[in-house]
C-alpha cells in the first residue's frame, strides 16, 4: 500500500502533532488511550514527523487530554442516547472509533476539506459519522446539522485559533441552532497561549495562537446562551496511574500549575450548558 503523503501547513499542519502523540502514547506500556486506531493511521503517512519533536512527555500529555475529552463524550452520550455529537476540527482524530457510539448518535466530524478527504482515504467508514469538509468558521455548514436533539459540542484544540471574533460567531450560530447540550473545550489564558506559540511543536508547523480565556464567565458575555459549569484540570496529581507516567520535570512543573491560580488556567478544560 502507498503511503499518503502529507503537505499540509500552518493550522492544518498541527493536526499531525496530536495523531503522533495519540497514536505513540498507544504503543507506550500502560496506554492510556489505547488509540490502536491512531497508531495504525501513522504508519499510512508520508510525514518526517521528527520534526515535529514529540517527546514522551508530549505523548503523554495529548493522551490525557484526549482522555479526558472522551470521558465528557462518553458521559454525554450515556445521559443522552440519541445525542447529536459536533466534532469540531477533528483532524485526524479517532474518537468515534474510541467510542464507538450507538446508531441512535448522530456524529459530525468538521474539518477543512483537505483534511476531511484525507480521513475518507485513511479510515474506514463509521455508519454513525457524518464527515464535513468546511472551515468550521464558515456557517453554511450548519445548515446540513439537525436540531432536534441534545447536542454535545467538542472543540479540542481547536478554538485557540481563532480570533475572539470567529468563537463568538461560531459558538453564537451553535447555540442558536441547536436546541440545547454542552460544549466542552480546552482553553488558554494569556500566559498559555504565550506558553503555546513558544513550544517548539507549534513552532515547528508556523501555526499562530490567538484567543485566550482568563476567566470562564468571560464566555458568557461573549455568546450569551452558554452557561458555565465546570473548570476542569487536565493533568491531575491526585490520579497517581495517570500523573506517574509523566517524567519527574513535568510532574513537578504540574504540581507547580496546581499550587499556583494564575499557572491553573494555562490550560484547562472548560464545559458550558446551553
């Protein structure tokens, strides 16, 4: 089989940052996210991801978070069984296939049409999935969403994109048609997204950082039918299986962000009601 071989760039370029260190962490010893389905789309693809510079830590770290956003799918979908999902900038992402959902779940991968083509040519067909090839910051793709169940809205590495403009505007259309659900995202405040366009991943792609969120309330003013309800951390301490397989320095630069409130907020996870 001919691999595939990769040219994106920039934004689109980071998607191959998180499939890397998801589908890696899967063959590390004691995977958390056991993404056999990441690992294998690796090994189809035409990239040097050397240059990328993931390290360990790094896989690990995806993992988790990736994690984590699964536990709120997984949790959303079992309270709502005939659930919409919107999979936002879903890149190469597995987590349909992770999850496996129940026919009765609608889901919709979004991504630009380049990268939507490229998950046709990489994984198979999931009778749930819907793939949508759009900017998601083009609003004409809501149109082929239906509105008439509970909706989960996941945002993964997505938002810290856009301008604070582009959220406002896609999280406004979201919730204004879509009859009500959750959104769950990973967001930055100021000093993450300075901390992000540093790290030498991003650097490494040319991809540039924009919205940053100090506060969660924030968001409301911004779309006004969302509600704040939790700040979720995405590293843990207190989960030893999980926070020992992180490298002695990165345990204690995350025991750092915990004891600290201003180092809390470089990244998090942040869910809404609407």
């Amino acid at each position: 089989m001919t691999a595939e071989k990769i040219t994106l760039t920039g934004v689109k370029e980071t998607l191959l940052i998180t499939l890397y260190g998801k589908g890696e962490e899967s063959r590390l010893t004691g995977s958390l996210l056991r993404d056999r389905f990441a690992a294998e789309v690796i090994g189809r693809i035409d990239y040097d991801f050397s240059k990328l510079q993931v390290g360990r830590d790094d896989m690990v770290g995806l993992a988790t978070r990736a994690y984590r956003f699964d536990q709120c799918a997984r949790a959303f979908i079992a309270a709502h069984p005939d659930a919409i999902v919107l999979h936002l900038g879903c890149g190469l992402d597995s987590r349909i296939f992770r999850l496996d959902p129940p026919a009765t779940v609608r889901w919709f991968d979004v991504d630009y049409p380049e990268v939507i083509a490229l998950r046709h040519r990489l994984y198979p067909a999931q009778a749930a999935g819907t793939m949508i090839g759009s900017s998601v910051t083009d609003p004409s793709w809501l149109d082929t969403i239906p509105a008439d169940a509970p909706a989960l809205i996941i945002a993964e590495g997505l938002l810290m994109y856009l301008s604070e403009a582009e959220v406002g505007d896609l999280l406004g259309a979201l919730t204004t048609r879509l009859p009500g659900g959750e959104l769950v995202f990973d967001g930055f405040n100021r000093l993450g997204i300075r901390l992000a366009q540093s790290n030498r991943m991003i650097k490494a792609t040319g991809a540039t950082l924009n919205w940053n969120i100090d506060e969660p309330r924030e968001l409301e003013v911004l779309v006004p039918k969302l509600r704040f309800v939790a700040e979720l951390m995405i590293y843990d301490p207190a989960e030893a299986a999980q926070f020992r397989r992180f490298s002695l320095p990165a345990r204690l630069a995350i025991r750092v962000m915990h004891a600290v409130p201003g180092f809390r907020r470089i990244g998090r996870l942040l869910r809404y009601r609407f």
